[in-house]
C-alpha cells in the first residue's frame, strides 16, 4: 500500500532506516527502493548486512520499453 500512496512517506521514512526491529529496517529500505524507481520495472530485491550489522538493499531494474524517455 505503501509503494501505490499518494502521500508521500520520504519525509519519515528514514526514520524507520535504524528502527530495533530488522523486519521494520528491512521493509523501510525496500518501500525506499520501490517508490523511488516506481517507473522501472524491479528485476529482482535482494536484503543483506554489512559486518556491522547495517541493512543493506540491492537491487537491479530496468527502464521499460514503452517508456516515453526511452
């Protein structure tokens, strides 16, 4: 529901980046991911950690076809 919103979420979802839950991290960088790039098509998502425990996203996307800036 989040990616689709109208409203936008950029303003606190940063806040969510170091929340104690790694579900609620996790989930925050992926909405991040997927409505920042809401015009590509996302290939694959993939979560990992650093050594020292920080979230990390890869991820790998492309830009449509039928886009008008293609």
């Amino acid at each position: 529901k989040l990616i689709l919103s109208e409203t936008s979420i950029f303003d606190v979802l940063h806040s969510f980046y170091f929340h104690p839950n790694v579900q609620v991290r996790q989930s925050a960088l992926e909405v991040y991911v997927r409505r920042s790039y809401i015009s590509y098509d996302l290939i694959s998502i993939q979560h990992g950690f650093l050594s020292d425990g920080t979230c990390t996203v890869q991820f790998s996307l492309y830009l449509p076809l039928n886009h008008p800036n293609r």
